[in-house]
C-alpha cells in the first residue's frame, strides 16, 4: 500500500516530483524557448500533443504538493496503483480492495510486473512500459491477475513514466463490476434469443395447424372487419383461392339477410356477449353456411376468429325438409354422406360418437376408410360393390374409434352418381350387443371343433393335434375372408395376405367353393 511511510518506491517517487518542480520553476523565457524548439520537427509535435493532454496550470495546481501528498493522490486515484522501475519490476503498491490486496498484491512488490498477470495478457504490460517510456498517447490495456478463490480478476491499466531514472506509475481499475454487469447482459440476450425461438416454434405449429385444418377458418381485424388470414379450406369451400380474400372487408358475397345477421354476430361477440351462430346464403350460388365466431386479443389489437361450415342441405344437394333432415341428424344409427372417393361431407351425431370424433368439422374431408375396417380392403370391396351394382345390404365389417375402440357394423350404402352433386350414403349400425360381442362365424364352428379336439387327446400326438388345429383355423380363416369380400377372391387374397394362385391351392385342399379350370396349375410356394 502507498503510505506516508518511507519506502524505496516512495523515495522514488519524491525524487520524481522534486525533478518535475525543478522543470516547472524554470524561467519563463526558458521554457517558452525549449518549447519552441520541443515543437519543431517530428519529435517536437509529439511533444506538444502529449504536453496539451496535460493540466493547463500545473505548477498553480501541483506545484507546492510534498511526495507524501503526491502518494496520497495516486493512491485515491484508483483501485491498483503501482510504482514500477525501468526494468519492469514493482516496487510498491497501493489496493483498494481488501480481499484482494491480502491474498495478492502484498506479493507483488519485488517481483515483474509481468509475473503478476495471466500468461495471454504479459504482452500488455510489455506495451504499457514500452508506451509510458516512449511519451505518446496512454492508452488504458485491461490484463488479468490471477486469484485463487475465483476466476481471474480483470484490471484496466494506464502508465505514465515519471522522473529521470525510468520509474513508472500504473493506474489499474478494477472492472469486476462491469464484467458482471456484462455476463448480465449477455444471459438477459440468451434468455430473449431462447424466448424469440419458443415463440418461432409455436408460430410454426400454429401456421401449420392452420394450414391443414378441415374447417374454413377466417381471422379478422375487429375493428374494420378486414380479413387478415384465410386458411386453404375457405377457398375450397367458397371457390375461390384463400389468398383473394386477405384484405377484403367480411362478410362479402352473401345476401342482404346473411349479411345483416353476420353484423349482428360480430356486434354480439365484440361486446362479449355469448352469440349462437348464425346462417347465411351467398347471393349467387344460394348455398347456405352456418357462421360462428369468437374474439381474441393479441398484444394491443383484438381480432376475430371466424369458422364456416356448409348446411347440410347444401352440401348433399337436395331439397330436403327439415323434418326429414332432423331425423336423420338425431337417427340412432350412423349416417354419413361421402364423395365419390369415400371423402367424408356430411355425419350424424351417432356416426361422430362411434367414430370418436369431436365434431362434424373435424371429420369432413376425411375418407370413411380411416374408420372402417381392419385393412383397406374392407373398404376397397365396399366402394367396388356401390360403383358395380349401386347399393349394397348388411355388409358386415368394424368400425375403429379414434381413442381406439371397435364396434361391430353393418353397413348398407348406396350411390347416387347423377346427382348435382355426386355423392354415396352410407347407414351404419352397432351390431356388438346383438352379437353379445362375439363373432357369428366363431360362435358357429369354434366350440364344436375344440370338443372334437379335446376327445382325442391321449389318443394322437401333440404334432397331429397342432397340424389339425392349424388346419381348422385356416379354413375358418378363408371362410371369413370369402364373406366378407362376398366371394371375391382377389379381394380375399388380399385380405389374408396370399397369392391369388396360394388361395386356390387351399380352396381346393379344403374344399370350398367351385374352382375355374386355370387354377390348377395354382402356385404352391408357402406363405
């Protein structure tokens, strides 16, 4: 510590401002000489620089300071001052940190001034003593001190040569508390990039969600009622692509009642008051839509989600009473209404509760194969016999829920391909609790093979049991499948996972069915 105790560092020091008092008390006329001839040439406009960096008055404000005060001064300064000689070695030192003047700079005085930093930073200090000597601009270099109850500790160094003998003064600040506002800054920058990304994904999810949603989905502005987000179904559903209706002012294209009851919806919803959703026509196309909608907030503006989905009227084409449609909808077995392809357009209630679906809207535009069926070919044989022959009777398959639940069904469809709109009805019926939950095929042949079975253990093999076994459960097997594909016996092949060439070889091993006459030379690779 810099003290007013007479050191060697301090006798230097003193020695230093005695010389510099000298300089100062100079005659006037002397010094304005020397600096005339200081400022003339290369090495004289160092000088000067370096001399205008310096007080304007000096010798008023320094001039009658002892080197005891001169110590107090750099001392109060900052937070490490060091007196360094001309080779680099300190001599004395001064810290304002307690902790830090214990554990290290009580070692420092007698050693290099390099020694006392880390090992990238010793090229610093070199620059330091090299700047100091030479009288140029001090430029602050920050060098790190090794400790040994923490990371290194980070000191931003000047140096200022003082005196005739080469002694240095070097002023060190301490930056703990700027490197810690630092890491501050760059976790707070970590956290807003980790909350910038989060927000990226969910967008995405949302985006894409948005994209692939069944239902017609419209975001408005609540105040002016522009459209600002369409997603694809809209323009499916209205016929036109979803990007011509961004921009434009909801409603737009329906009929003088539609219109006024979609103004009266938002009214209702903007003032959060619970609205039932309401019906509106197109005024050209006359097809009928129910509309609902909702308000949410986003930072300081709020916006209205709007869905539409088609009246089922609409959407099958026909004229149909509203008695008739309510009867259907609150039928006990399950009606739905597909496209050519199987696509789903309209559902009842009692088809949404077996399928295990939410809502009409969720399902619409799914194929009915989703749901029906252990394999796609159920469903293959289904659409091959309505496009063949235009209705079909008591096709019995399952119906998989979507939480994964099964039903046994019946199935009676029919086409109506010259329609205004194309269209297949299908009606299905939950025929588990008049089976009482087993299969009729299982329930007819299965008990009466096993007893036969059972009467011959003890009197056969296990090898012969299990060959027999084998062999009963594969006629059953192709005797289902033949059912339900209604003898077709591509389809059957199919089904069981054979060639067509296998399954003749086992029709005729168990004798089922009449063979044509090519299938004798049906293949026999096993399966």
């Amino acid at each position: 510590m810099l003290s007013p105790q007479p050191k060697v560092g301090l006798r230097n020091l003193r020695l230093a401002v005695e010389t510099g008092e000298t300089l100062l008390n100079a005659e006037p006329k002397q010094r304005e000489i020397a600096e005339r001839l200081d400022s003339s040439g290369p090495i004289g406009a160092q000088t000067s620089r370096f001399l205008m960096d310096q007080l304007e008055t000096p010798l008023k404000s320094f001039g009658g300071l002892d080197a005891e005060s001169v110590a107090n001064l750099i001392t109060a300064a900052a937070d490490v001052a060091l007196v360094v000689d001309k080779k680099g070695v300190i001599r004395d030192v001064s810290c304002g940190n307690d902790e830090f003047a214990l554990e290290s700079c009580k070692h420092w005085v007698g050693r290099p001034w390099a020694d006392t930093v880390t090992s990238e930073t010793k090229p610093k200090i070199e620059a330091l003593l090299r700047d100091a000597g030479a009288r140029v601009e001090h430029k602050w270099r920050q060098v790190n001190h090794p400790f040994s109850k923490g990371p290194d500790v980070p000191f931003l160094y000047s140096a200022v040569q003082v005196g005739s003998e080469g002694r240095v003064v070097a002023f060190g600040r301490d930056l703990r508390a700027n490197a810690a506002l630092q890491q501050r800054l760059v976790d707070a920058q970590q956290s807003m990039e980790r909350d910038y990304w989060r927000l990226r994904h969910v967008e995405t999810r949302y985006r894409l969600l948005f994209q692939l949603a069944s239902e017609a989905v419209l975001v408005l502005d609540a105040t002016t009622l522009k459209v600002v987000e369409a997603n694809p179904a809209v323009g499916k559903l209205l016929g036109r692509a979803a990007e011509k209706f961004v921009g434009r002012v909801f409603p737009d294209g329906f009929d003088e009642q539609g219109t006024l009851a979609i103004q009266d919806l938002f009214a209702k919803v903007r003032t959060a008051v619970v609205a039932d959703e309401v019906r509106a026509k197109m005024a050209e196309s006359g097809l009928e839509f129910s509309i609902s909608a909702s308000l949410f907030r986003q930072e300081r503006s709020s916006s209205l989600l709007v869905r539409l989905a088609p009246v089922l009227a609409d959407v099958t084409g026909a004229s149909v009473p509203t008695s008739i449609l309510r009867i259907v909808e609150n039928a006990p077995d399950g009606f739905v209404v597909t496209d050519l392809d199987g696509k789903l357009l309209v559902a009842n209630r009692a088809f949404i509760d077996l399928a295990q679906v939410t809502s009409e809207e969720q399902a619409r535009g799914e194929s009915l194969e989703r749901w029906l069926g252990q394999s796609g070919v159920d469903f293959k044989v289904l659409l091959s016999n309505l496009h063949q022959h235009g209705s079909v009777r008591l096709f019995a398959t399952t119906l998989r829920g979507e939480h994964g639940s099964t039903a046994e069904v019946e199935i009676s469809a029919v086409a109506v391909p010259l329609a205004e709109l194309p269209c297949l009805g299908f009606t299905i019926r939950n025929v588990g609790k008049r089976l009482g939950g087993r299969d009729v095929r299982a329930s007819r042949e299965l008990p009466r093979s096993v007893e036969q079975l059972t009467e011959l253990v003890g009197r056969v093999s296990l090898k012969e049991l299990v060959v027999e076994t084998t062999d009963m459960i594969e006629k059953l097997c192709i005797e289902a499948a033949l059912e339900l594909t209604q003898d077709n016996r591509a389809a059957a092949a199919e089904m069981l996972g054979l060639s067509r060439q296998s399954l003749y070889v086992k029709l005729r091993r168990y004798g089922l069915g009449d063979l044509p006459a090519d299938a004798a030379g049906a293949d026999t690779r096993p399966n």
